[in-house]
C-alpha cells in the first residue's frame, strides 16, 4: 500500500548537473521506491482515489536521505585516552609511534569475536539514522589478516542483512601495515594480493577495495598494485590519496578507473585535472582536518571550478573522526572548504551516490529510486549548517519505512 507525504514545504531535490530543482508546497507518493514526486495540488488528488495513507510534513523541508560515502565503522574502541594525549601536545606520528593509531584499533578488533563486533556496530547503525543518513560506506581495515579481514566484512555484511541502514562493504586490507611484517612489508603487499583480495571478492564480502597511499604506509605504486589486483577480481578501486602529504595518488585514481578519491588535502592541480577527465569523484573529509588540528582542507572551490564532482563524507573512524554527524560536516565544507550550502548538500547526498556508483537509486527524488528521505525540523536548508553540530533531523524514511520518528529510532 503507497504512502503520501504531503504539504512538504520545500522539497530540494539534487540534479545530475550540482543543481537542485525545487519545489514549493511539495509532496511525495511512494512505496519502497518513489511512485510519483512534485507539487501538492497533482500528487495529493491521485493519492485520495487510490485509497493511500497520507502523512503530513507540517510544511517542512524534504531532502533525499544523506549519503555517507566514507567510513570505518568496525572498529571495537574508540581511542579517546589518544585525544586526550594530542590535547597535551603529542602528535599523531608520536601516538603512533609508540603503538597507538590505526594499530592500536588492529589489536582491539583481533581481540573481539565477529558476534561482539556485530553488537558493538548495531548502535552505531541507529545513530547514521538518526543523522539522516541512509546509505553508509562501510570499510574493513582493522584486521590486516585474511581471517581478520574478513571478519570484519562478514560482522558487516551480518549487520546490514539486520538493519534498515544500507552497508555497502568496501576492503581495505591495506589500511597499513601490520606490527607482525613491520620488518618485511613487501610480504604483507603478498598477502594483500594473492590471499585476502581473491578472499573478499569470491564470498561477495565486498565491491570496492581501498588502499591509504601515504609517504610511510603505501606507495603509489604499491597502491597500483593492490588496485588493479581488486579489479582483476570484480572490486570497484576507491583511494586515500594525498591526505597528509602529496604523493599523486589523485593521478593513480584517474589512472586505475577508481569511482573516487578521498582527503585530497595535498591534491596536484594535474591531480584534479586527470580526475575531472576520468570522471573520478572528489570525496572530502575536513572533519578530519578539523579533529587532527591540521589547517590544510581540500581545495574544494578549485575542484569545483574545474567541473569536478564533489561528496562530502564523514570518515566515521575512531582516530581522526568519531563523528556520524554529516550535517557538521557540510558546516565545515561551506566554513573551511567555502563550498556553498546547496554545493555541500548536493555532495552529501547526489555526490555520495556518485562516489559509490550509485546514482541510478540513491541521491535524489525520481520514479523507481529507493524513497529514501529525511523530513528535517525547519523548512529552510541553510539551517542545516547553520545549527552546527546539533541534529535538527525530525523524520527518516529508508526504502519507503518510517525508520526515525521525533529524532527517535522507530
Ligand atoms: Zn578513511
């Protein structure tokens, strides 16, 4: 039976083109997809004959659900006694060095069995939902073992079967390398290669596959290495390039096909123009720039001059961004980054589809897409990076179901 939200007082919904066409006085009819999207007075006469329940938006704005197109959330611990050392003056290379960072989350998720993992993450899931977002990508990295790894995959694949949220699972086997081959890293890149790659790709565990290309962790060309080895086995290539220092990791993306590059703090001018020509999405992640205490963003308006496709996601991990909160971090695009408030909300939600070859049913509003969508609590976007870092999101729909009523999980 099709549902009808009505008397929407803005519905914003993203166009291929980074516009968004706008409606006034709107309403929606859909079931698990979209049936029909437009003005009041055409939608709401048609729902009346057939009979379909009608729900009222008290003249509030609609968007699409939000997508997060990056994040790592399964992880065991957050790591905040590391906050706490950085607020006293250690640097993340220092809190590294001594065995904090991203190895720290390895030793925390070996300890924890795939069941505690599923427990720990589903919470997690409710809060994405709460923020209005709907559709999250979801990163291994924690394992840096094939067992490890794929552990983690399967905790996510197990959560997502469970939970409205929608997982789209992504390996990132080479996430660094672990303290056992910290002597002999060009064993690891084997392991990557030849056992945990063909692992996730033939259980169908995950669609995409990640490295961090970084000075110190991988190189660019070992980077290409385990990217063309994902697609050799169906995996989409996604990159963090250029995050901290400048290593051509943009040029590797446009090189390898990859559907998008993350961070780009350090991105090369030639860096943005081989990723426009190769139709490689801009993912940007200033939270993480804000939570490291860095000042370098990514050169947003640039990337958008030059005709790139921009998402905004963000990296939900327990080092560098413990946040699920992507209306912040469209307040920190348009505060740091000087993208517009209709820019950053395009690329938190049309731009996140993009990123994840998604397009053609998540992102926006039409016939035949998911009706995924959020009803926030004004009627105005600008107040979504306005009232910074608070939730102003009333109502969630995922696949056509009440998932968040009042701000509350249903
Ligand atoms: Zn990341």
């Amino acid at each position: 039976m099709p549902t009808c939200l009505k008397n929407i007082g803005k519905l914003l919904n993203p166009k291929p083109d980074g516009s968004f066409e706008e409606i006034s006085d709107a309403a929606i009819l859909f079931d698990r997809e979209i049936i029909a999207c437009g003005s009041e007075s055409e939608i709401l006469p048609e729902a009346r004959v057939s009979g379909t329940e009608i729900v009222d938006a008290e003249g509030m704005l609609v968007t699409p659900g939000l997508v997060d197109s990056h994040t790592h959330p399964a992880f065991a611990e957050f790591r905040a006694g590391e906050f706490e050392l950085r607020n006293r003056g250690s640097s993340y290379k220092e809190i590294a060095a001594s065995g904090g960072g991203i190895r720290s989350s390895v030793r925390s998720l070996r300890a924890l069995s795939e069941d505690e993992l599923v427990l720990r993450m589903l919470p997690r899931l409710d809060t994405f939902l709460r923020y209005g977002i709907t559709t999250v990508e979801a990163k291994s990295g924690y394992g840096l073992s094939l067992d490890q790894e794929l552990k983690q995959l399967r905790a996510l694949k197990r959560c997502g079967d469970q939970h409205p949220l929608e997982l789209i699972p992504t390996l990132l086997a080479a996430h660094e390398i672990p303290d056992e081959y910290r002597e002999n890293r060009r064993k690891y890149l084997d392991v990557v290669v030849n056992e945990i790659i063909p692992a996730a790709a033939e259980n169908k565990l995950a669609q995409f596959c990640d490295v961090f290309c970084e000075r110190g962790v991988f190189s660019v060309e070992e980077s290409r290495v385990v990217l063309e080895t994902g697609k050799r086995y169906g995996l989409i290539p996604k990159i963090h390039a250029d995050q901290l220092t400048y290593t051509g990791g943009a040029e590797l993306a446009a090189e390898v096909g990859a559907a998008s590059a993350e961070h780009l703090d350090f991105i090369s001018e030639i860096g943005i123009e081989r990723m426009v020509e190769a139709g490689v999405v801009f993912t940007l992640l200033p939270g993480a720039v804000v939570f490291l205490g860095l000042t370098r963003y990514p050169p947003a308006r640039r990337i958008l001059e030059m005709g790139g496709k921009v998402a905004l996601a963000t990296d939900f991990n327990p080092g560098s961004s413990p946040t699920q909160n992507l209306a912040l971090i469209i307040t920190l695009a348009c505060v740091f980054c000087k993208m517009t408030i209709r820019e950053a909300l395009w690329s938190a939600t049309l731009g996140g589809a993009y990123a994840l070859r998604l397009n053609h049913r998540i992102g926006s509003l039409h016939p035949q897409k998911q009706a995924d969508f959020v009803v926030w609590d004004y009627s105005d976007e600008r107040l979504i990076p306005y009232n910074y870092g608070m939730n102003m999101v009333r109502e969630v729909y995922k696949n056509g179901s009440l998932v968040i009523r009042k701000g509350m999980r249903v």
